[in-house]
C-alpha cells in the first residue's frame, strides 16, 4: 500500500469460508468512495479453508491484508489483534458472517472522519430489527436490558459488530474478553461521546454460530460485574491549566 489508509476496518473471522469473498467485495463498494482504506481479516484459528481463500484473496488486493491466530482466542481478542496492527487512526469493526451488511459502515466513518473536536470516541451501532432466532431476540432483549440498567449506557443494543471508534481510544481502555459488548459504557469512562446510529440487520445464510444463549449468559454476568466495577472506580481528572 502506496498511500497511508484514512481508515482501517478489522473484521474477526472463524470458519466462514463461505463469507470470505463477499465480505471483502462488499467491504470494498462500501469503503471505496471514502478514500484510501485498509481492510485487516484476522482468522481465529480457522479450519475450514477460510485460511486458504483469505490468503488468495490478500495475494490478489492491495487495500487487503489477513492475520492468523494460531489457534481460537475469541472475537474480542481477534478484533484487538486487528486494530493493534492497523495503520490508520480511525477503525471500524463489522462480524465475519455478513449479518452486519459493510455498506452501513459509511454511517459510522464518515461523521468520526470529518469529527474535528476530538470528542467522539466511538459510533455504535444498533440493530433496529435483529434477524435471528426467536430465543435469541429474548435472551439479547433480556440481556440489553440488564446492562442498562446497572451501567447506564443509554444503549439498547450492544452486541452488534459494527462499530467505528479511535484507535488510540480503544488501545487505552482495559482489555478482557467479550470487551466488544461494553464499549459504549467504557468509551464513556474515559471521557469520551457517544454515537448511537440505527442500522439494518441479515439473516445469517451460512456457517454456524460461535455463541449460545447458555454461554452468554455464563460470560455476561461476570463481565457485568466486572464493568460496573471498573465504571465506578474510575476517576477522571479535571485539568485547570498548564504552564510551559
């Protein structure tokens, strides 16, 4: 890449050969018209050929490149592996299955692009109607709900991929896993606006999914606890002046 990219998109992927290929077109019709972007795949540790077909599709596109984990580390860990080596200061994430569609991204980069302030921190994305199983709309209804009400984020829907944010802002905030569902709450202990923006949902049409509602909810109650932890500890400073 000859030009430095304005922005980089890092998408987590595991066993979606079957996304790979439209993942990368759709990135590319959506992200084009912005200007000089990077898209960065990380593979989790997959063993299904999507190695393969991201490694052919890397060889052959210059805005394009792919890392692999050895082996599964998680969605959260994959998405900071991504932004760690991106070269742009602006990053945005979407899911590997293509339930989030790439042409919503402009939505959350053009306004951060053009944000002038510093203030922004981060543009969350929320799903205005969620294409999914009956009892996972339940279970996420539930969940969203809980989360709401003991972190006061102001935020219907946390769990969807797309995201766009600083990449200084996300390397500083405490890293764990499943960190993707608590970003609009963390983003604010630092001091920084939130962006809700609506966007649309798709069906799943291949592979299968990582999560489950049991093990969300063995992971969430904990991370819940956590975050509330970490959100009243935090003391943020006011600066009155500097000298020198």
């Amino acid at each position: 890449m000859t030009t430095s990219p304005r922005f980089t998109i890092v998408v987590p992927m595991r066993n979606e050969v079957a996304c790979v290929a439209d993942m990368v077109a759709e990135v590319g019709a959506a992200c084009g018209p912005l200007g000089p972007f990077e898209l960065i795949i990380v593979d989790d540790g997959s063993d299904d050929g999507t190695t393969e077909a991201l490694r052919d599709l890397a060889a052959a596109t210059p805005w394009f490149r792919t890392i692999r984990h050895q082996a599964s580390c998680g969605q959260s860990a994959a998405v900071l592996t991504g932004v760690r080596a991106a070269a742009a200061p602006i990053c945005a994430t979407l899911d590997g299955d293509l339930q989030n569609p790439p042409a919503e991204l402009p939505k959350l980069l053009t306004p951060l692009l053009d944000d002038s302030t510093g203030r922004v921190g981060l543009f969350a994305v929320q799903r205005r109607v969620r294409m999914d199983t009956a009892s996972k709309r339940i279970a996420s209804r539930l969940a969203n709900a809980l989360r709401r009400r003991i972190l006061h984020d102001d935020t219907r829907d946390t769990g969807c991929g797309l995201k766009g944010f600083r990449r200084d802002v996300f390397l500083a905030l405490p890293f764990f896993d499943h960190i993707h569902r608590y970003l609009p709450a963390l983003v604010r202990r630092e001091g920084y606006a939130v962006v809700l923006v609506d966007v649309e949902d798709r069906e799943r049409t291949s592979g299968t999914s990582k999560y489950t509602n049991l093990n969300r909810a063995i992971v969430g109650a904990s991370d819940l606890i956590g975050v509330w932890w970490l959100m009243r500890r935090r003391k943020l400073p006011r600066i009155e002046r500097t000298d020198g």
